[in-house]
C-alpha cells in the first residue's frame, strides 16, 4: 500500500498564500501526519486566509475514498487549531465528491461525536 513518496513529497508546497501560516501548516502534517504519505494518500494546502486563520486543505492519492479518511479529517480539524497559532478553522476536500458523514458538523453546524483522539 505504500507510494514510495516520502512525507516531504505527500504534503504540497504549493500555496495559494505562501505566507508564514501556510509554512506552519504544511510544517504541522509531516510533522503530525506522516501516515498519510506513508499510506499512499497526499494531503496539499490549497490556500490559507492570513487574515481570517482559516485553511483549505486537499487530500488525495489513497485518501480518496479511503475508509478512515474521515478520522483523519477530524484530526487535523480538531489538532490544527491547537497546536498551530492562527489557524481558526481547516476545510478539508477529499477529492472524491463526497462530505463525509463521520465525524464533523451537519448542516445546521452540530457536531457528530467525536473520534477518541
């Protein structure tokens, strides 16, 4: 199941920011996250609002459609804004069209239970 691609080559430096934030950000996945490149996934920053602290993510590769992507969204979501200064909020895009339904917020912004983590 592994790429080959070590963590430095699943996490894209391409940011739509560039800033300071978008540096951390990519610093918190390999740091935090290695797994997702060591399972064939990818995770890049799409963009990063300086202003506001919210991130954009896309994870691929593997990821999509992956079973427990939904566990690792829900980490990054609840991780991120702890351990990186100015980020608020992270959006992450699957890639394969779909929300998922476990773990985060439904349309009315109420959280689903939380993963143990």
């Amino acid at each position: 199941m592994h790429s080959g691609a070590s963590p430095d080559e699943a996490i894209s430096d391409e940011t739509e920011a560039g800033g300071e934030l978008a540096e951390a950000v990519e610093s918190f996945l390999m740091r935090n996250f290695p797994q997702i490149a060591m399972h064939g996934g990818s995770a890049a920053v799409e963009s990063v609002d300086e202003e506001t602290g919210e991130v954009w993510l896309q994870l691929g590769g593997a990821c999509s459609g992956c079973g427990i992507s939904p566990m690792t969204i829900q980490a990054i979501q609840a991780r991120m804004p702890v351990d990186v200064p100015g980020v608020t909020e992270v959006h992450v895009d699957t890639g394969f069209g779909a929300t998922p339904s476990f773990p985060g917020r439904d349309g009315d912004g109420e959280r689903f239970p939380d993963a143990p983590f």
